[in-house]
C-alpha cells in the first residue's frame, strides 16, 4: 500500500452521478428542442442561445470569482432555459440583461446552486417580461420557416410576423394540434416542439432525474381547465384541453421548469400538490388575466410556497402505526 | 407471493463475480489467535481461563451470565498467552484472550453431538444453542438463543432465514447456501420447534439463480418450507424489508419482527445451528468473503473465528499497492478499518479491500434537492432534510423528521450527487436523538 | 471651549443620522413609504423632505413637553403630536404641492405610523433637551431623504431613463431612445434594488469598519 | 363653531378612550416580572418588530428570559442595549479583557495523521472515527468547530491546518473553548508576557515523539531550566504558571522540540509541501 | 355579491397590500422570521383590520362627515386604531391567557402596522359601504397573511441556506419579496373593481 488508508463512515461506495453529470444531462435532453428551434428560426435562434448560455455562465464566473466557466454546468443550464423562454430573435443585450438577472438575482444571492428558492430562469423572463414586455411578449412574433438555416443562412426571421396561438381564439383556430406537435407554429424558442420537448423530458425521466409526479399534475391540471373552462373552440372540450398543454409555453414548463430540482419539493406529495398549484395558476392567468401566458408566474409562485409544501408532506415513515383517536 | 418488495432502494455495482465461482476453503490455522470477549450485541463476557492455562479447540473460554449474552470458544487448541485489551473490527480496544495454537486442533472432550432433533425439547435445543455461542452472523451478531426465545405474549408463525445477501461484493451466503443446503434446512426446522413455528421461508435474491435452485431441491417434501425469490435491490436483506417481500407484514416503527409474529436469522446462522446440534460444535469458525479490487487472491474462506485480518490476507496473497479503503463487512454498511491487525469476529461476512478508483474522495457540494435519497429511502424518510437539521444541530426537527427510524442503510448517500455524507448525519442526529430520550427518561 | 463641544455633540447627531444610523439602511426602519414612493426622484424627495419635518417637529415638540406628559399615555399623546404635523403637512401639500400630493396619495397620511418618527420620539425626544433632539431629527430626517434620494434616482434612471421626470431639469439620462428596465419601476423592482443596496451598504460599512 | 366642533370631537374621543382605558387597566390589571417592565422602559418602544419579536414588551420579555440577544434592538442601536445591559446586571463581566488562545503547534508538517478521514467535516465526528485521524490523540484536528463556533470571525483555519485566532477581533467569550472537543483552546487574560508551553498531549514522551515532532515530551528540561520555578509538570505535560514567569527565555532554549514560545510572538503554523499533502 | 368577490379576490391576489401596495412592511420583514410568529400574527390582523375598518368607517360616516372634520381623520383614526388595539389586548390578557398568547401578543405591533391606518383610510377614499369595507379589510388582512406566512414559509429555508453574508436578513426578505410581487404580476388584470 503506498498512501494511508481511508475511513469513512459506511456507505463506502458511490453512485458515479454527480451534479455536474446530472446538468449535462439537463442540457442533451434541451438539445432536441433547441435542435428544433434553430432548424425553425435559423442562425438567430443559435445566437440566442449561445449568447445567454455564454452570458450566464459568465454572470456565474464574475459572482463566483472563478475561473472555471462551465463549473457544474448549472449556469449554463439556466442559460439555455432562459433561451428556450425567449422569442427567436430577441435584442442581444436582453439576452445578456436576461442571464445576469437569472443567475444573480434569481440565483446567487441566495448563496448559489441548491439554496435558491426561485426558479432562476424564469426569475430572469419575469424580469425581462415586466420591463421590456414588447419584445417579449408583444403580439406579433417572427413566422417559424422550417429548415431556413439550409436554404438561407442570414435570413431575418422577424420579417413576418405573426401572433402565437394564445393570442385569442383566432389564432387558436388557425392553427392546427399537429403543428403544436410539430413544431411549425410561432412563439418563444423552447415553445415550439411538442414532440421534441416529449423526448428529452422521455431522457430525464430514463435518468432518473424527473419524476412523473410535477409534469403529471401540471399537464393533467392543465387539460382539465382547458376542456372545462377553455370554452371549447376546435368543436370538442377535449381537444380544446389538448390546445391548452400543446400551446405555449406548458409543456416547457411542466417537463423542464417546474422539475427544477432545487425549486420543487422533495416529498412525493408535495410535488403532485406543486404541480397541480402550477396548473391552476397557470390556467387563471391563461383564462382570465392580461397576460396571454402565465407559466412563468404559476411556477415563480408554487416555487415560493415550495417551503411550505415540502413541511407539510412530510411522507409516512416505514411501518408507522395509524395514530387512532 | 414473490415480487413484492418495498419502495426505494438502489442498485449499486454488484461486483459479486469476484468471488461468486469460488467455493469455500478452509484456511489453515493461524499460529496465533485473538479472541475478543465481546463479539456479541449484549453484556461482555468474562474470561474463564487465565494466562498460561492450555486450552483445548472449543472449550469455553469466555461467558456472561446476561441473558442478552453468548460465550465465546477457543478456536485452536493451544496455550492463553495474554488477556488485554486489543483492537477490535467496531473501533475500540476490547479486552481479548490471545491463544497460541499448538498445531493440533485437539476438540475439547465436551464437544459430542447431542442427537436428533425429535428427541430434544425447545428448552434443549435454546440451551443448545446458547452454549455453541450463535450469534446473528449477518453482521448484527445479535444473541441467537435470544430471538428465539420471545416472550409468552408474542408468538411467532413464521421464520424467515436470510438469504438476501444484497451486499455488494459479498458472496459468503451465496456460497454455503450453494454447498451446504441441506445443513440451512435442518438449522431452519431447528428454528421452527424451537420457537413452535409452523412456516419457514428462505428469501434469496433473484441474482443468484444457482443459489434458488439449489434451495428449492433441498425443500422439495417440506410442506412447510419455501424458497421466494427476491427482487435484486439493495438493502433487500435488511431486515423489515426482508419481512415485507416475503410476508407483506410490515414492521411497525420502533418495533421488532416478532412483534408481527416472524423471526429472522441468517444463512450462516441457520448452518451454524445445524451444526452445533449435529456434532455439538461451538461456533469456532466461518465463512468470509475476503474480496475487492485490493485483494490479490479473493476467496471465500472459512476461518478460525479470532484469526488476525492481516493473517487472512496473506493467505489471500496480500494487498495491492493500489488498497486504499480497508473494510469489515460490505461496502454499504461495512466499518472502515484503520489497520489490518484486528481479529475476525462471529459478525465477520467479508473483508473488503477497495483501491483508488472506488474510493471518491470528493468533497461534498450543496444539497440540489433533487430527492434522490427520497426516492432511495426504503424506510420512507426525507434523508436531505434531516442531514440538514442535524447540521444546524436542530435536533428536534430531526426527531420530527423521524430520524430515530433509519436503518442506515446507506442508500441516501449512495445515491446522492451532491457526495453529501447523509448517512452519517442521520446517525449523527440518532445519536442526539436517544441521547436526549435518555435525559428525558431520568 | 463648553460652546465648541456642544457644537460636536450637535454636528454628531447630524452625522451620526445620516450614516451610522441611516433610518433605511441601517436601522431598515420605514420602509413602506421607501419602496411605494421613490419610483421618480421627485416623489422620494418630496416624501423625504415631509418626514423630515414632521420628524423636526414633533421631536421639538415632544421633548418640549417631556416632563409634563405622563408616563403612562405618553405613547397617545406622541401620537396625537405626530399626528398633528401630519395632518399640517398634508394640507400644506395639498394647497402648494398638488401634483406631488397626488402621487405620494395615502403614504402621506401614512407618516403618523412611520416607526422612524414614533421611534425617535420614544428613543431620543422623550429623554433629551430640546435641541439636541432638534439636531437629532435633522440627522434623521436628511439620513432619510438622502437614502429615499439614492433609491429613487437608481430606480428612476434605470427603470425610467430619466432624471428629475416631472420638474424644470428634466434630463433623459441615456438618450431619447434608450428603453429602460421598466421592472425598476414596479413594486417588484422596489423590493429588488433596496434589497441590493441594503446588501452594498452592509459590504461598504464593512469595508470602513463602521460598526 | 369648527373649532369648537373639532376640539370637542378630539376631546370626547380622547376622553372616552382614556376612561375605558383606565377602566380597563384597572380591571384587569396582570402582573408581570419587574425586569421586563424595566427593560420594556428602556426600549423605543416603537413595536416595529425589526427584532423578530411581536413587540417591544415581547422583545423585552425575551431578553429577560435570555432568549434574545441585548442588542436585539436595531432602532435602540447601542445605546439600548448598554441600558438593558445595565439593568440586567451584565456589565460586570468586562473586567479583564480576554483572549482564546490555542494550544497546540502540531500542524499537518509537523503532526503525524494515521490514516485519511472522509466524512463529515467537523472534530467531534471525527473523534469518532479511531479518536482522530492525527497519531497524537491530544492535537488539534483543525476541523474548524470553533471557527463555527465564533460570533466575531475571530479565529480561521491558517494554511497549516490549525486554528489562528485574531486577537484584535477576539474577546475571549470562549464560546470556541466550548467547541473545542480536545480542550485545546484556553481562554488567557489578553497581553504578551509570559511564555506558554504549546501542547495539550498527556501521554508519555515517546508516543509523544513518535506522534509530532512539535509535542512536550515531558523530558523536564524546561522545569530544571527555569529559575523563577514557575513551570510544573501535570500529568506528562509542561505548564507555566503566567504569574511566576518573568519572560526569561531560558526554558525556550531548554526545549528540544521547540514547544515552548514567548506570547509575544506565538507560531503561525506553516503550510506543508504540496507534494507532501496525503489525497 | 359579486364586487364583494371581486374585492376579495383583489386584494389578495392583485392588489396585495405587502407585495404590490408596500403596506405593513415593517412586520412584513420582522415577524417573517418565523412560520409560528407568522401564523399567530396573521390571525391578529385579520382580527384587528375587521375591527378597525368597522370602526374608523362608523367614525367617519356618523361623526366626522355630519360635523364637517374630514380633515380630522388621520388623527381620529390613529386614536381609535391604537385605543382599540390597546383595548383588546388588555381584555384579552385577562379573559383568555392562551389567546392572548397566541394572539394579544402581536397586538402592540399592529398599532403601528400602517396597513390598518391605510386600509382605514383607503375604504373611505374609495367610497365603500359599510359591508363592502369590512370585507375589504378582511381581504387586506388575508392578502397580508398570505405574503407573510410564503414569506415565513421562505425564510426557515433560507436561515439554513448560504446566503452570503452581506445580504442576510433583511436584504434577502426585501429580494425575496421583489421576486414574489413579480411572481404575482401574473394576476394583473383579473378582474376590475
């Protein structure tokens, strides 16, 4: 033996998991999507993105004084979620504004990685929803042109505009559920593929690092005052549910922002309750409030009472005895 | 039944093909051995022979008169060198009776059998029992005769015989279950009369199909008797767990198996009984799994209970350069040693050498509450928050969190990716926990 | 010589409100009106300017009357005092002010329960002469309007573009076409950027060892 | 008539309240702890609940209990709390001023380790582990516990491994005394006289020497050395009476390992070699 | 009925008095520390804004408008509110000590919580009907509760979190805060008065 032995408490093996191995994981499973976003929106999609994973990876390093930029990959992840909220070609400098508010304000005062409360990207589009609404969520939105990154390379994707499908019922009813699914509809980057947010949500939850529970209650939620209370345009309740989880920015949410691990409970429970808080949230807002999309804010508020959730689930221990009156 | 399994668990890196083709060998008598006189939960034993004195293999050497209590044998014959307190796999010094062997392994003329099982009584075959020093050889090393011997109020139905071994690495039950199975059969009916129990149950991994086989054809006409195979997950061989798979009887919190009317016992355990009803043979020797990437030669090796660590690797052509983690036991429950000059003791399953690349030295990061251990908790708690109280030494929302209930089994920091040591703030906020229960009480 | 070190005592009581017991940032006493009212520096000024001087005044006033007012309805009776100037001050505003009393609305009523005033009363007026308490509530009174000055002119500059909106100077800080972030604007923003600068100062008085 | 109106409406309210309010108080009147009424007078009494508390009177109630601190009061400031302090009779302890003072010197060049630890980062866990990963049983384990354990920032780990205390920040509450689960820390009158022997290990002089090149190994030479007589032997371990020493330095040079040092100019433990660090 | 859902409804969701109106934030940020104190003070000013609405209303609507001496108001209001608080903290201490426990004890804080002076003065300004300004002082205070226990809710986390040092406390609370009045931006426009 060269070197002294080690004692540790048992157990003495380890899951070769790590944070940074779960982060990467985060990222492929964001590659689908954004793959779908760049084919969509072209070269200005893939600045978008690279500026806000470079940004908040940056606004990280500052923070942290460090050196090494990728770290455990968090910042980048929150980067690249804050792309996926973004509309395709968005200022450069709201991007970067974007990033910093999203690891510093969102994440960083709260000491870092694991002790924020808040979802950090989403308390970056919060910020940049309220100040800039108009190039945020305005009315019109560039026209998603498949493939334009083969034919066209510096194609100004915002020359024709659009509304998204949440604008009103008109729009809702010129656009069809395959083109949801699809993907060939308007809207932010992360907002446009059902399918390929389905299939990296499918490799978290081959990971391990997803649980049925938060997109489950969320989605399930969302159908569910969709089909009651959507007012049931495409001629059926049902499929009107349907527009509601395809539409927008929900499966986005559901699948990658509301399974935050940091801001979302532990206990089984609490992460049903969470997601179904997000679903009605989410949905007031849809249905009733100014805003067109509220999932930004349904989460950024069912993050804030995570506390209270995750005390009240505390989940039955093994073999405890129904306590009777 | 068969299938059912708790919730939670992990699947760590079996590594059990180290040693799962190897059949047992005895390896030969040291020159020189260790016995401590505590290898048992309950009272330490006193020394019955004094230095100088020669000692025959088997003779009693050591006995308390605690009910909570099992003696302790020589396992070579020879002379008592020394009494004194020597290191001990738990972490201590204990006070040990070192025997130098004289080469001839002479049984103790006590050592007879003590005939067949019909014409022995429950009260018998306890004392039987007790006097051949059992004791859990799981690891537990809890008093055989003790859990055999409920109170009046509780009676127990069904035994259950351990064959889990879910233990990474380990292969020790795997092998005496491939070699002596008809030995574990007669120990379990042992068990059965002793206790007046009408069903007996081995629960075996389904990792170890040979091992099922083997079991099922040694039970075929025990009406009695079955064999149920077991989900691989670990800890599968923890103890309600084991209950839970086999019987669907969950064990309430705070409570004991018998309290639902089972009794558990391990593999080794079971063969050990057998024997010492058979031959009358204290426990003397048995079986350990000595493997791991740090180990030269591993094996399966039946050793002189008392025999030096060190010695037993040797035989096992030593430790690579490369061993940086010495273990007793398996890797998720094992204690880390600080030398290799510790004897082995009853509760002895496996010596465990791992290198470099298994032992991660990282630090630990911030919690990401990704509920891993949530998910891998098989007793249901909420493992991050606890560590976190223990941490901020909040010790009464530990004891909310039920902290009290954890079977450290490890999974939570097996499973955590944050290298956070949950485990051992768990058993850390335990130890506040009793602590206090205890002033509370006075 | 007595003269020069009343005048310390008095300059200290000056100075010691303005920075080592700044009402906002180190006491982090009265804080609604601070965040509902310094979205344009006119506001946080007009809104420090008016606490102040009901905290002049009622400080004089109360340790004036400190040995004639029971003990035990003091409190009451600081009250009605504060009250009082308050009520002044809002009629003064509403006759000379009307635009900035428009947009200071209910916070200007609200100053009876600002703790700033009540606690100097009970701290500093009830216990001292009158005119160290004088001194006292003009370092407390400019600590407050200088930090609401601070807060709105980052608020009003970033989530505005604009410095001194709404008066003769006017001036947009970045360029006509500048767009702000509007958030600094909101109550959101309010909370956000007191919150950093609560955090800068507690760096800043670090680095200077003040305690 | 305005006038008279308004005085009479401000008049009767006033009236009104302050009879039922006396009434009141009369009724049901409550005793209460006199202390807390004390300290209830010295506060602000603003009830702004920037102590945490619900009130002034809670605040009060609270300190007086001795769950809140003194200076809880932020309005109050100082001020306040050297009022409560007086009237809850703590002032007299600062009488001599004190500092915490470590005693062992047995860095990670100069101590032996056994074997590596890896778990919890904290000394009294590690103490469970084969009592401490340092051969020298005795010696500091520079886990850090009292560094958590101060209030003021006083103390940090140096890069030797061992605790270094500030002593301009320090002010000898010995809350890391406390802490300390080897006893290590003592708590000294502050000042630079005297010299102090350095080890805190009781085991005889060759465990001693075998475990830290830097222990008192109990060879009495500092005891012979010392011409004021002020230095004993307690169970294998060298003590100097700081009344009796005169600052002489002889039992400096008497010293073979080099425990003993002048306050004045205590040993900052210096880093190892990097290629000599264990992984 | 249906404006006095729709004020329910506001105050409580869209026009939070703490996260969007900036009233009571002083115990906002000194009774958030702890989700115990949080609970018990919620319950005190729901009880005490019902009160206090109910009476500063009657004031104004029977004695200071028939009199002529509006401007009276801000000083009668903080003499009834601080002479009603103190009144019921003293009854409360002698009938029922468990009560006053878990309640009385926030009372002396509310006195100079100016959420109940404002939402005095507000239910006057806007014109409300008797019942309509009771509810409304109800909503205020549930609104008020609601912020202050997510707040407690957040800050027992917090306590166990690393926030660095310069911006524990009140500085993380008040970003806290400015997170959570974003977060409930969402609700912007549901529903008009």
């Amino acid at each position: 033996m060269n070197g002294k032995l080690v004692i540790s408490s048992s157990p003495h093996i380890r899951t070769i998991e790590s944070v940074q191995s779960v982060m990467i994981d985060v990222l492929a499973a964001l590659f689908p999507v954004a793959l779908i976003a760049v084919l969509l929106f072209g070269y200005q999609a893939l600045l978008t993105m690279v500026i806000a994973v470079i940004s908040a990876m940056l606004a990280e390093a500052i923070w942290m004084r460090k050196l090494d930029i990728f770290g455990d990959g968090s910042a980048a992840v929150t980067g690249l979620l804050l792309a996926m909220t973004l509309p395709p070609a968005p200022p450069w400098w709201l991007v970067v504004v974007g990033s910093f508010c999203a690891i510093i304000i969102g994440k960083q005062v709260f000491g870092g990685i694991g002790n924020n409360i808040f979802n950090p990207a989403l308390v970056g589009r919060a910020i940049l929803v309220v100040s800039w609404g108009g190039h945020m969520a305005g009315q019109i939105w560039p026209v998603p042109k498949p493939f334009v990154i083969f034919s066209d390379f510096f194609y100004d994707i915002s020359a024709v505009t659009t509304a998204t499908p949440l604008a009103g019922q008109e729009q809702a009813l010129n656009t069809s559920l395959s083109q949801l699914l699809f993907g060939n509809v308007a809207g932010a980057l992360g907002e446009t593929s059902a399918l390929a947010l389905l299939v990296g949500a499918g490799w978290l939850f081959i990971k391990g690092h997803i649980d049925w529970r938060i997109p489950g209650g969320y989605i399930g939620t969302v159908f569910v005052m969709g089909a009651a209370l959507g007012g049931g345009f495409y001629g059926n309740h049902l499929l009107t549910g349907l527009f509601h989880v395809l539409a927008g920015g929900v499966l986005l949410g559901a699948l990658f922002m509301a399974t935050d691990m940091v801001t979302s409970p532990v206990t089984n429970l609490g992460k049903l309750i969470f997601g179904i808080g997000c679903g009605v949230i989410t949905m007031l807002i849809r249905l009733y409030g100014s805003f067109p999309e509220g999932v930004t804010f349904a989460i950024l508020i069912m993050n804030a009472l995570t506390p209270i959730i995750d005390n009240f689930t505390i989940p039955r221990k093994f073999g405890e005895v129904k306590k009777s009156a | 039944m068969g299938g059912a399994t708790f919730k939670g668990g992990v699947h760590p890196d079996y590594r059990k093909e180290l040693t799962a083709s190897l059949a047992i060998t005895a390896m030969p008598a040291p020159a020189k051995v260790v016995i401590p006189l505590q290898q048992h939960i309950g009272a330490p034993c006193e020394a019955l022979v004094q230095v100088g004195d020669t000692v025959k293999l088997g003779q009693k050497i050591g006995e308390s008169k605690g009910f909570v209590s099992a003696p302790v044998h020589a396992s070579v014959s020879g002379t008592v060198v020394a009494i004194g307190p020597y290191n001990h796999p738990l972490g201590r010094k204990v006070e040990a009776i070192t025997i130098e062997s004289d080469g001839q392994d002479t049984w103790h003329e006590d050592i007879k059998p003590h005939g067949s099982l019909e014409s022995l009584s429950p009260e018998e075959i306890k004392a039987i029992i007790r006097e051949a020093g059992l004791v859990g050889m799981g690891g537990a090393t809890f008093p055989a005769h003790v859990k055999l011997a409920p109170p009046p109020e509780k009676p127990i139905d069904t035994v259950i015989i351990n064959g889990a071994e879910c233990e990474p690495y380990l292969t020790a039950d795997h092998r005496l279950m491939l070699e002596k199975p008809n030995e574990l059969v007669f120990g379990l009916k042992i068990m059965l009369k002793a206790l007046g129990a009408s069903v007996g149950i081995i629960g075996i991994e389904n990792n170890k199909p040979d091992a099922l086989r083997v079991m099922r054809q040694a039970v075929e006409g025990e009406a009695n008797i079955s064999v149920v195979a077991l989900p691989t997950k670990y800890p599968q061989g923890a103890e309600k767990m084991l209950i839970y798979a086999t019987t669907r009887r969950k064990v309430p919190s705070g409570g004991l198996p018998m309290d639902v009317g089972v009794v558990n016992h391990n593999v080794g355990t079971a063969v050990a009984m057998c024997e010492a009803l058979h031959k009358g043979k204290p426990l003397v020797e048995r079986v350990v799994t000595v493997t791991g990437e740090g180990v030269a030669r591993p094996a399966n090796l039946m050793v002189r209970i008392g025999t030096l660590v060190s010695e037993v690797l040797k035989a096992c052509g030593g430790l690579k350069e490369t061993t940086r983690k010495l273990i007793i036991g398996g890797p998720m429950m094992g204690l880390a040693q600080t030398s290799a000059d510790i004897p082995v003791i009853k509760g002895t399953s496996g010596i465990l050498a791992l290198t470099e690349e298994n032992v991660d030295l990282s630090e630990p990061s911030t919690c990401i509450k990704c509920a891993k251990c949530v998910g891998a908790c098989p007793v249901n708690l909420v493992p991050t928050f606890i560590a976190q109280a223990a941490e901020h030494e909040l010790i009464q929302r530990a004891e909310k969190l039920h902290a009290a209930d954890c079977i450290e089994c490890g999974c939570c920091s097996f499973i955590c990716p944050s290298r956070i040591p949950l485990t051992q703030w768990i058993r850390l906020a335990k130890a506040d926990i009793l602590e206090r229960r205890r002033q509370q009480q006075k | 010589m007595k003269t020069m070190s009343n005048m310390n005592i008095y300059l200290q009581d000056i100075s010691r409100g303005i920075v080592r017991d700044n009402p906002t940032f180190r006491l982090v006493l009265g804080m609604c009106p601070t965040l509902a009212v310094t979205v344009y520096l006119i506001n946080g000024l007009g809104m420090g300017l008016s606490t102040a001087v009901v905290l002049i005044c009622s400080n004089v006033v109360i340790s004036a009357l400190r040995r004639y007012i029971p003990d035990q309805v003091r409190i009451p009776c600081y009250i009605v005092i504060i009250a009082t100037f308050v009520t002044v001050v809002e009629m003064l505003l509403k006759a000379f002010q009307p635009k900035l009393y428009a947009a200071l609305g209910v916070f200007i009523p609200l100053i009876v329960v600002n703790c700033i005033i009540l606690g100097r009363a009970e701290a500093f007026a009830g216990k001292k002469p009158v005119l160290r308490s004088l001194f006292d509530g003009i370092g407390i009174g400019l600590g407050f309007t200088v930090s609401l000055f601070i807060l709105s002119a980052l608020r009003e500059v970033i989530g505005s573009g604009t410095f001194l909106a709404d008066t003769a100077y006017a001036v947009h800080v970045f360029g006509e076409s500048f767009e702000p972030m509007a958030v600094f604007s909101q109550p959101a923003g309010a909370f956000i950027a007191l919150g950093l600068l609560l955090g800068l100062t507690n760096v800043i008085f670090k680095k200077l060892k003040i305690d | 008539m305005q006038v008279l109106y308004a005085v009479a409406a401000l008049g009767g309210i006033g009236i009104l309240f302050g009879v039922l309010l006396a009434l009141v108080a009369r009724f049901f009147a409550v005793q209460s702890d006199p202390r807390v009424e004390a300290v209830r007078e010295v506060l602000p009494g603003a009830n702004c609940g920037a102590c945490g508390y619900a009130g002034c009177t809670n605040f009060a109630e609270a300190v007086v209990g001795g769950e809140a601190k003194i200076d809880g009061c932020i309005p109050g400031g100082s001020e306040t709390a050297k009022e409560i302090a007086a009237l809850l009779g703590q002032e007299a302890i600062e009488t001599v001023p004190l500092v915490a003072t470590v005693f062992c010197i047995g860095d990670n060049r100069m101590a032996k380790d056994l074997f590596v630890y890896d778990g919890i980062q904290d000394c009294a866990v590690a103490m469970k582990y084969a009592n401490g990963f340092k051969a020298c049983t005795y010696g500091c384990l520079g886990l850090g516990n009292c560094v958590r354990a101060c209030p003021f920032e006083a103390i940090t780990i140096g890069p030797g491994g061992l605790p270094v205390v500030d002593k301009e920040k320090c002010n000898g509450c010995g809350l890391c005394a406390k802490a300390c689960p080897r006893n290590i820390i003592q708590i000294l009158p502050k000042g630079t006289a005297g010299h102090l022997v350095l080890c805190a290990s009781h085991d005889r002089g060759k465990s001693v020497t075998l475990a830290c090149e830097v222990g008192c190994m109990a060879c009495k030479a500092c005891v012979k050395a010392c011409p004021q007589e002020a230095i004993t032997m307690q169970d294998n371990l060298a003590v100097i009476d700081l009344e009796k020493c005169d600052d002489c330095g002889e039992c400096v040079a008497a010293c073979k390992p080099g425990t003993i040092h002048p306050r004045r100019n205590l040993p900052v433990a210096a880093p190892r070699p990097q290629d000599q660090v264990a992984v | 009925m249906e404006k006095l859902i729709s004020i329910i409804f506001i105050y409580i969701f869209v026009e939070n008095f703490v996260l969007q109106r900036f009233f009571g934030i002083c115990p906002f940020l000194g009774v958030s520390r702890k989700m115990e104190t949080a609970v018990g003070m919620s319950m005190a000013v729901v009880f005490v804004m019902t009160l206090a609405t109910l009476v500063t209303w009657l004031a104004y609507t029977y004695v200071l408008v028939p009199l002529g001496l509006i401007y009276l108001q801000i000083v009668t209001f903080i003499l009834v509110i601080a002479g009603l608080v103190q009144l019921v903290e003293t009854v409360l201490r002698k009938i029922s000590p468990t009560l006053y426990q878990g309640l009385g004890i926030f009372l002396p804080l509310i006195t100079t919580n100016c959420a109940v002076l404002a939402v005095a003065l507000l239910a006057v300004q806007n014109e409300f009907t008797l019942v309509e300004a009771v509810v409304f002082g109800i909503a205020a205070a549930l609104g008020f509760s609601m912020a202050l226990i997510i707040m407690a809710g957040i800050r027992e986390r917090l306590e166990l979190a690393k926030v660095p040092k310069a911006l524990q406390g009140t500085a993380i609370t008040l970003i806290t805060a400015g997170i959570l009045s974003l977060a409930f931006m969402g609700f912007k426009g549901m529903l008009t008065l």
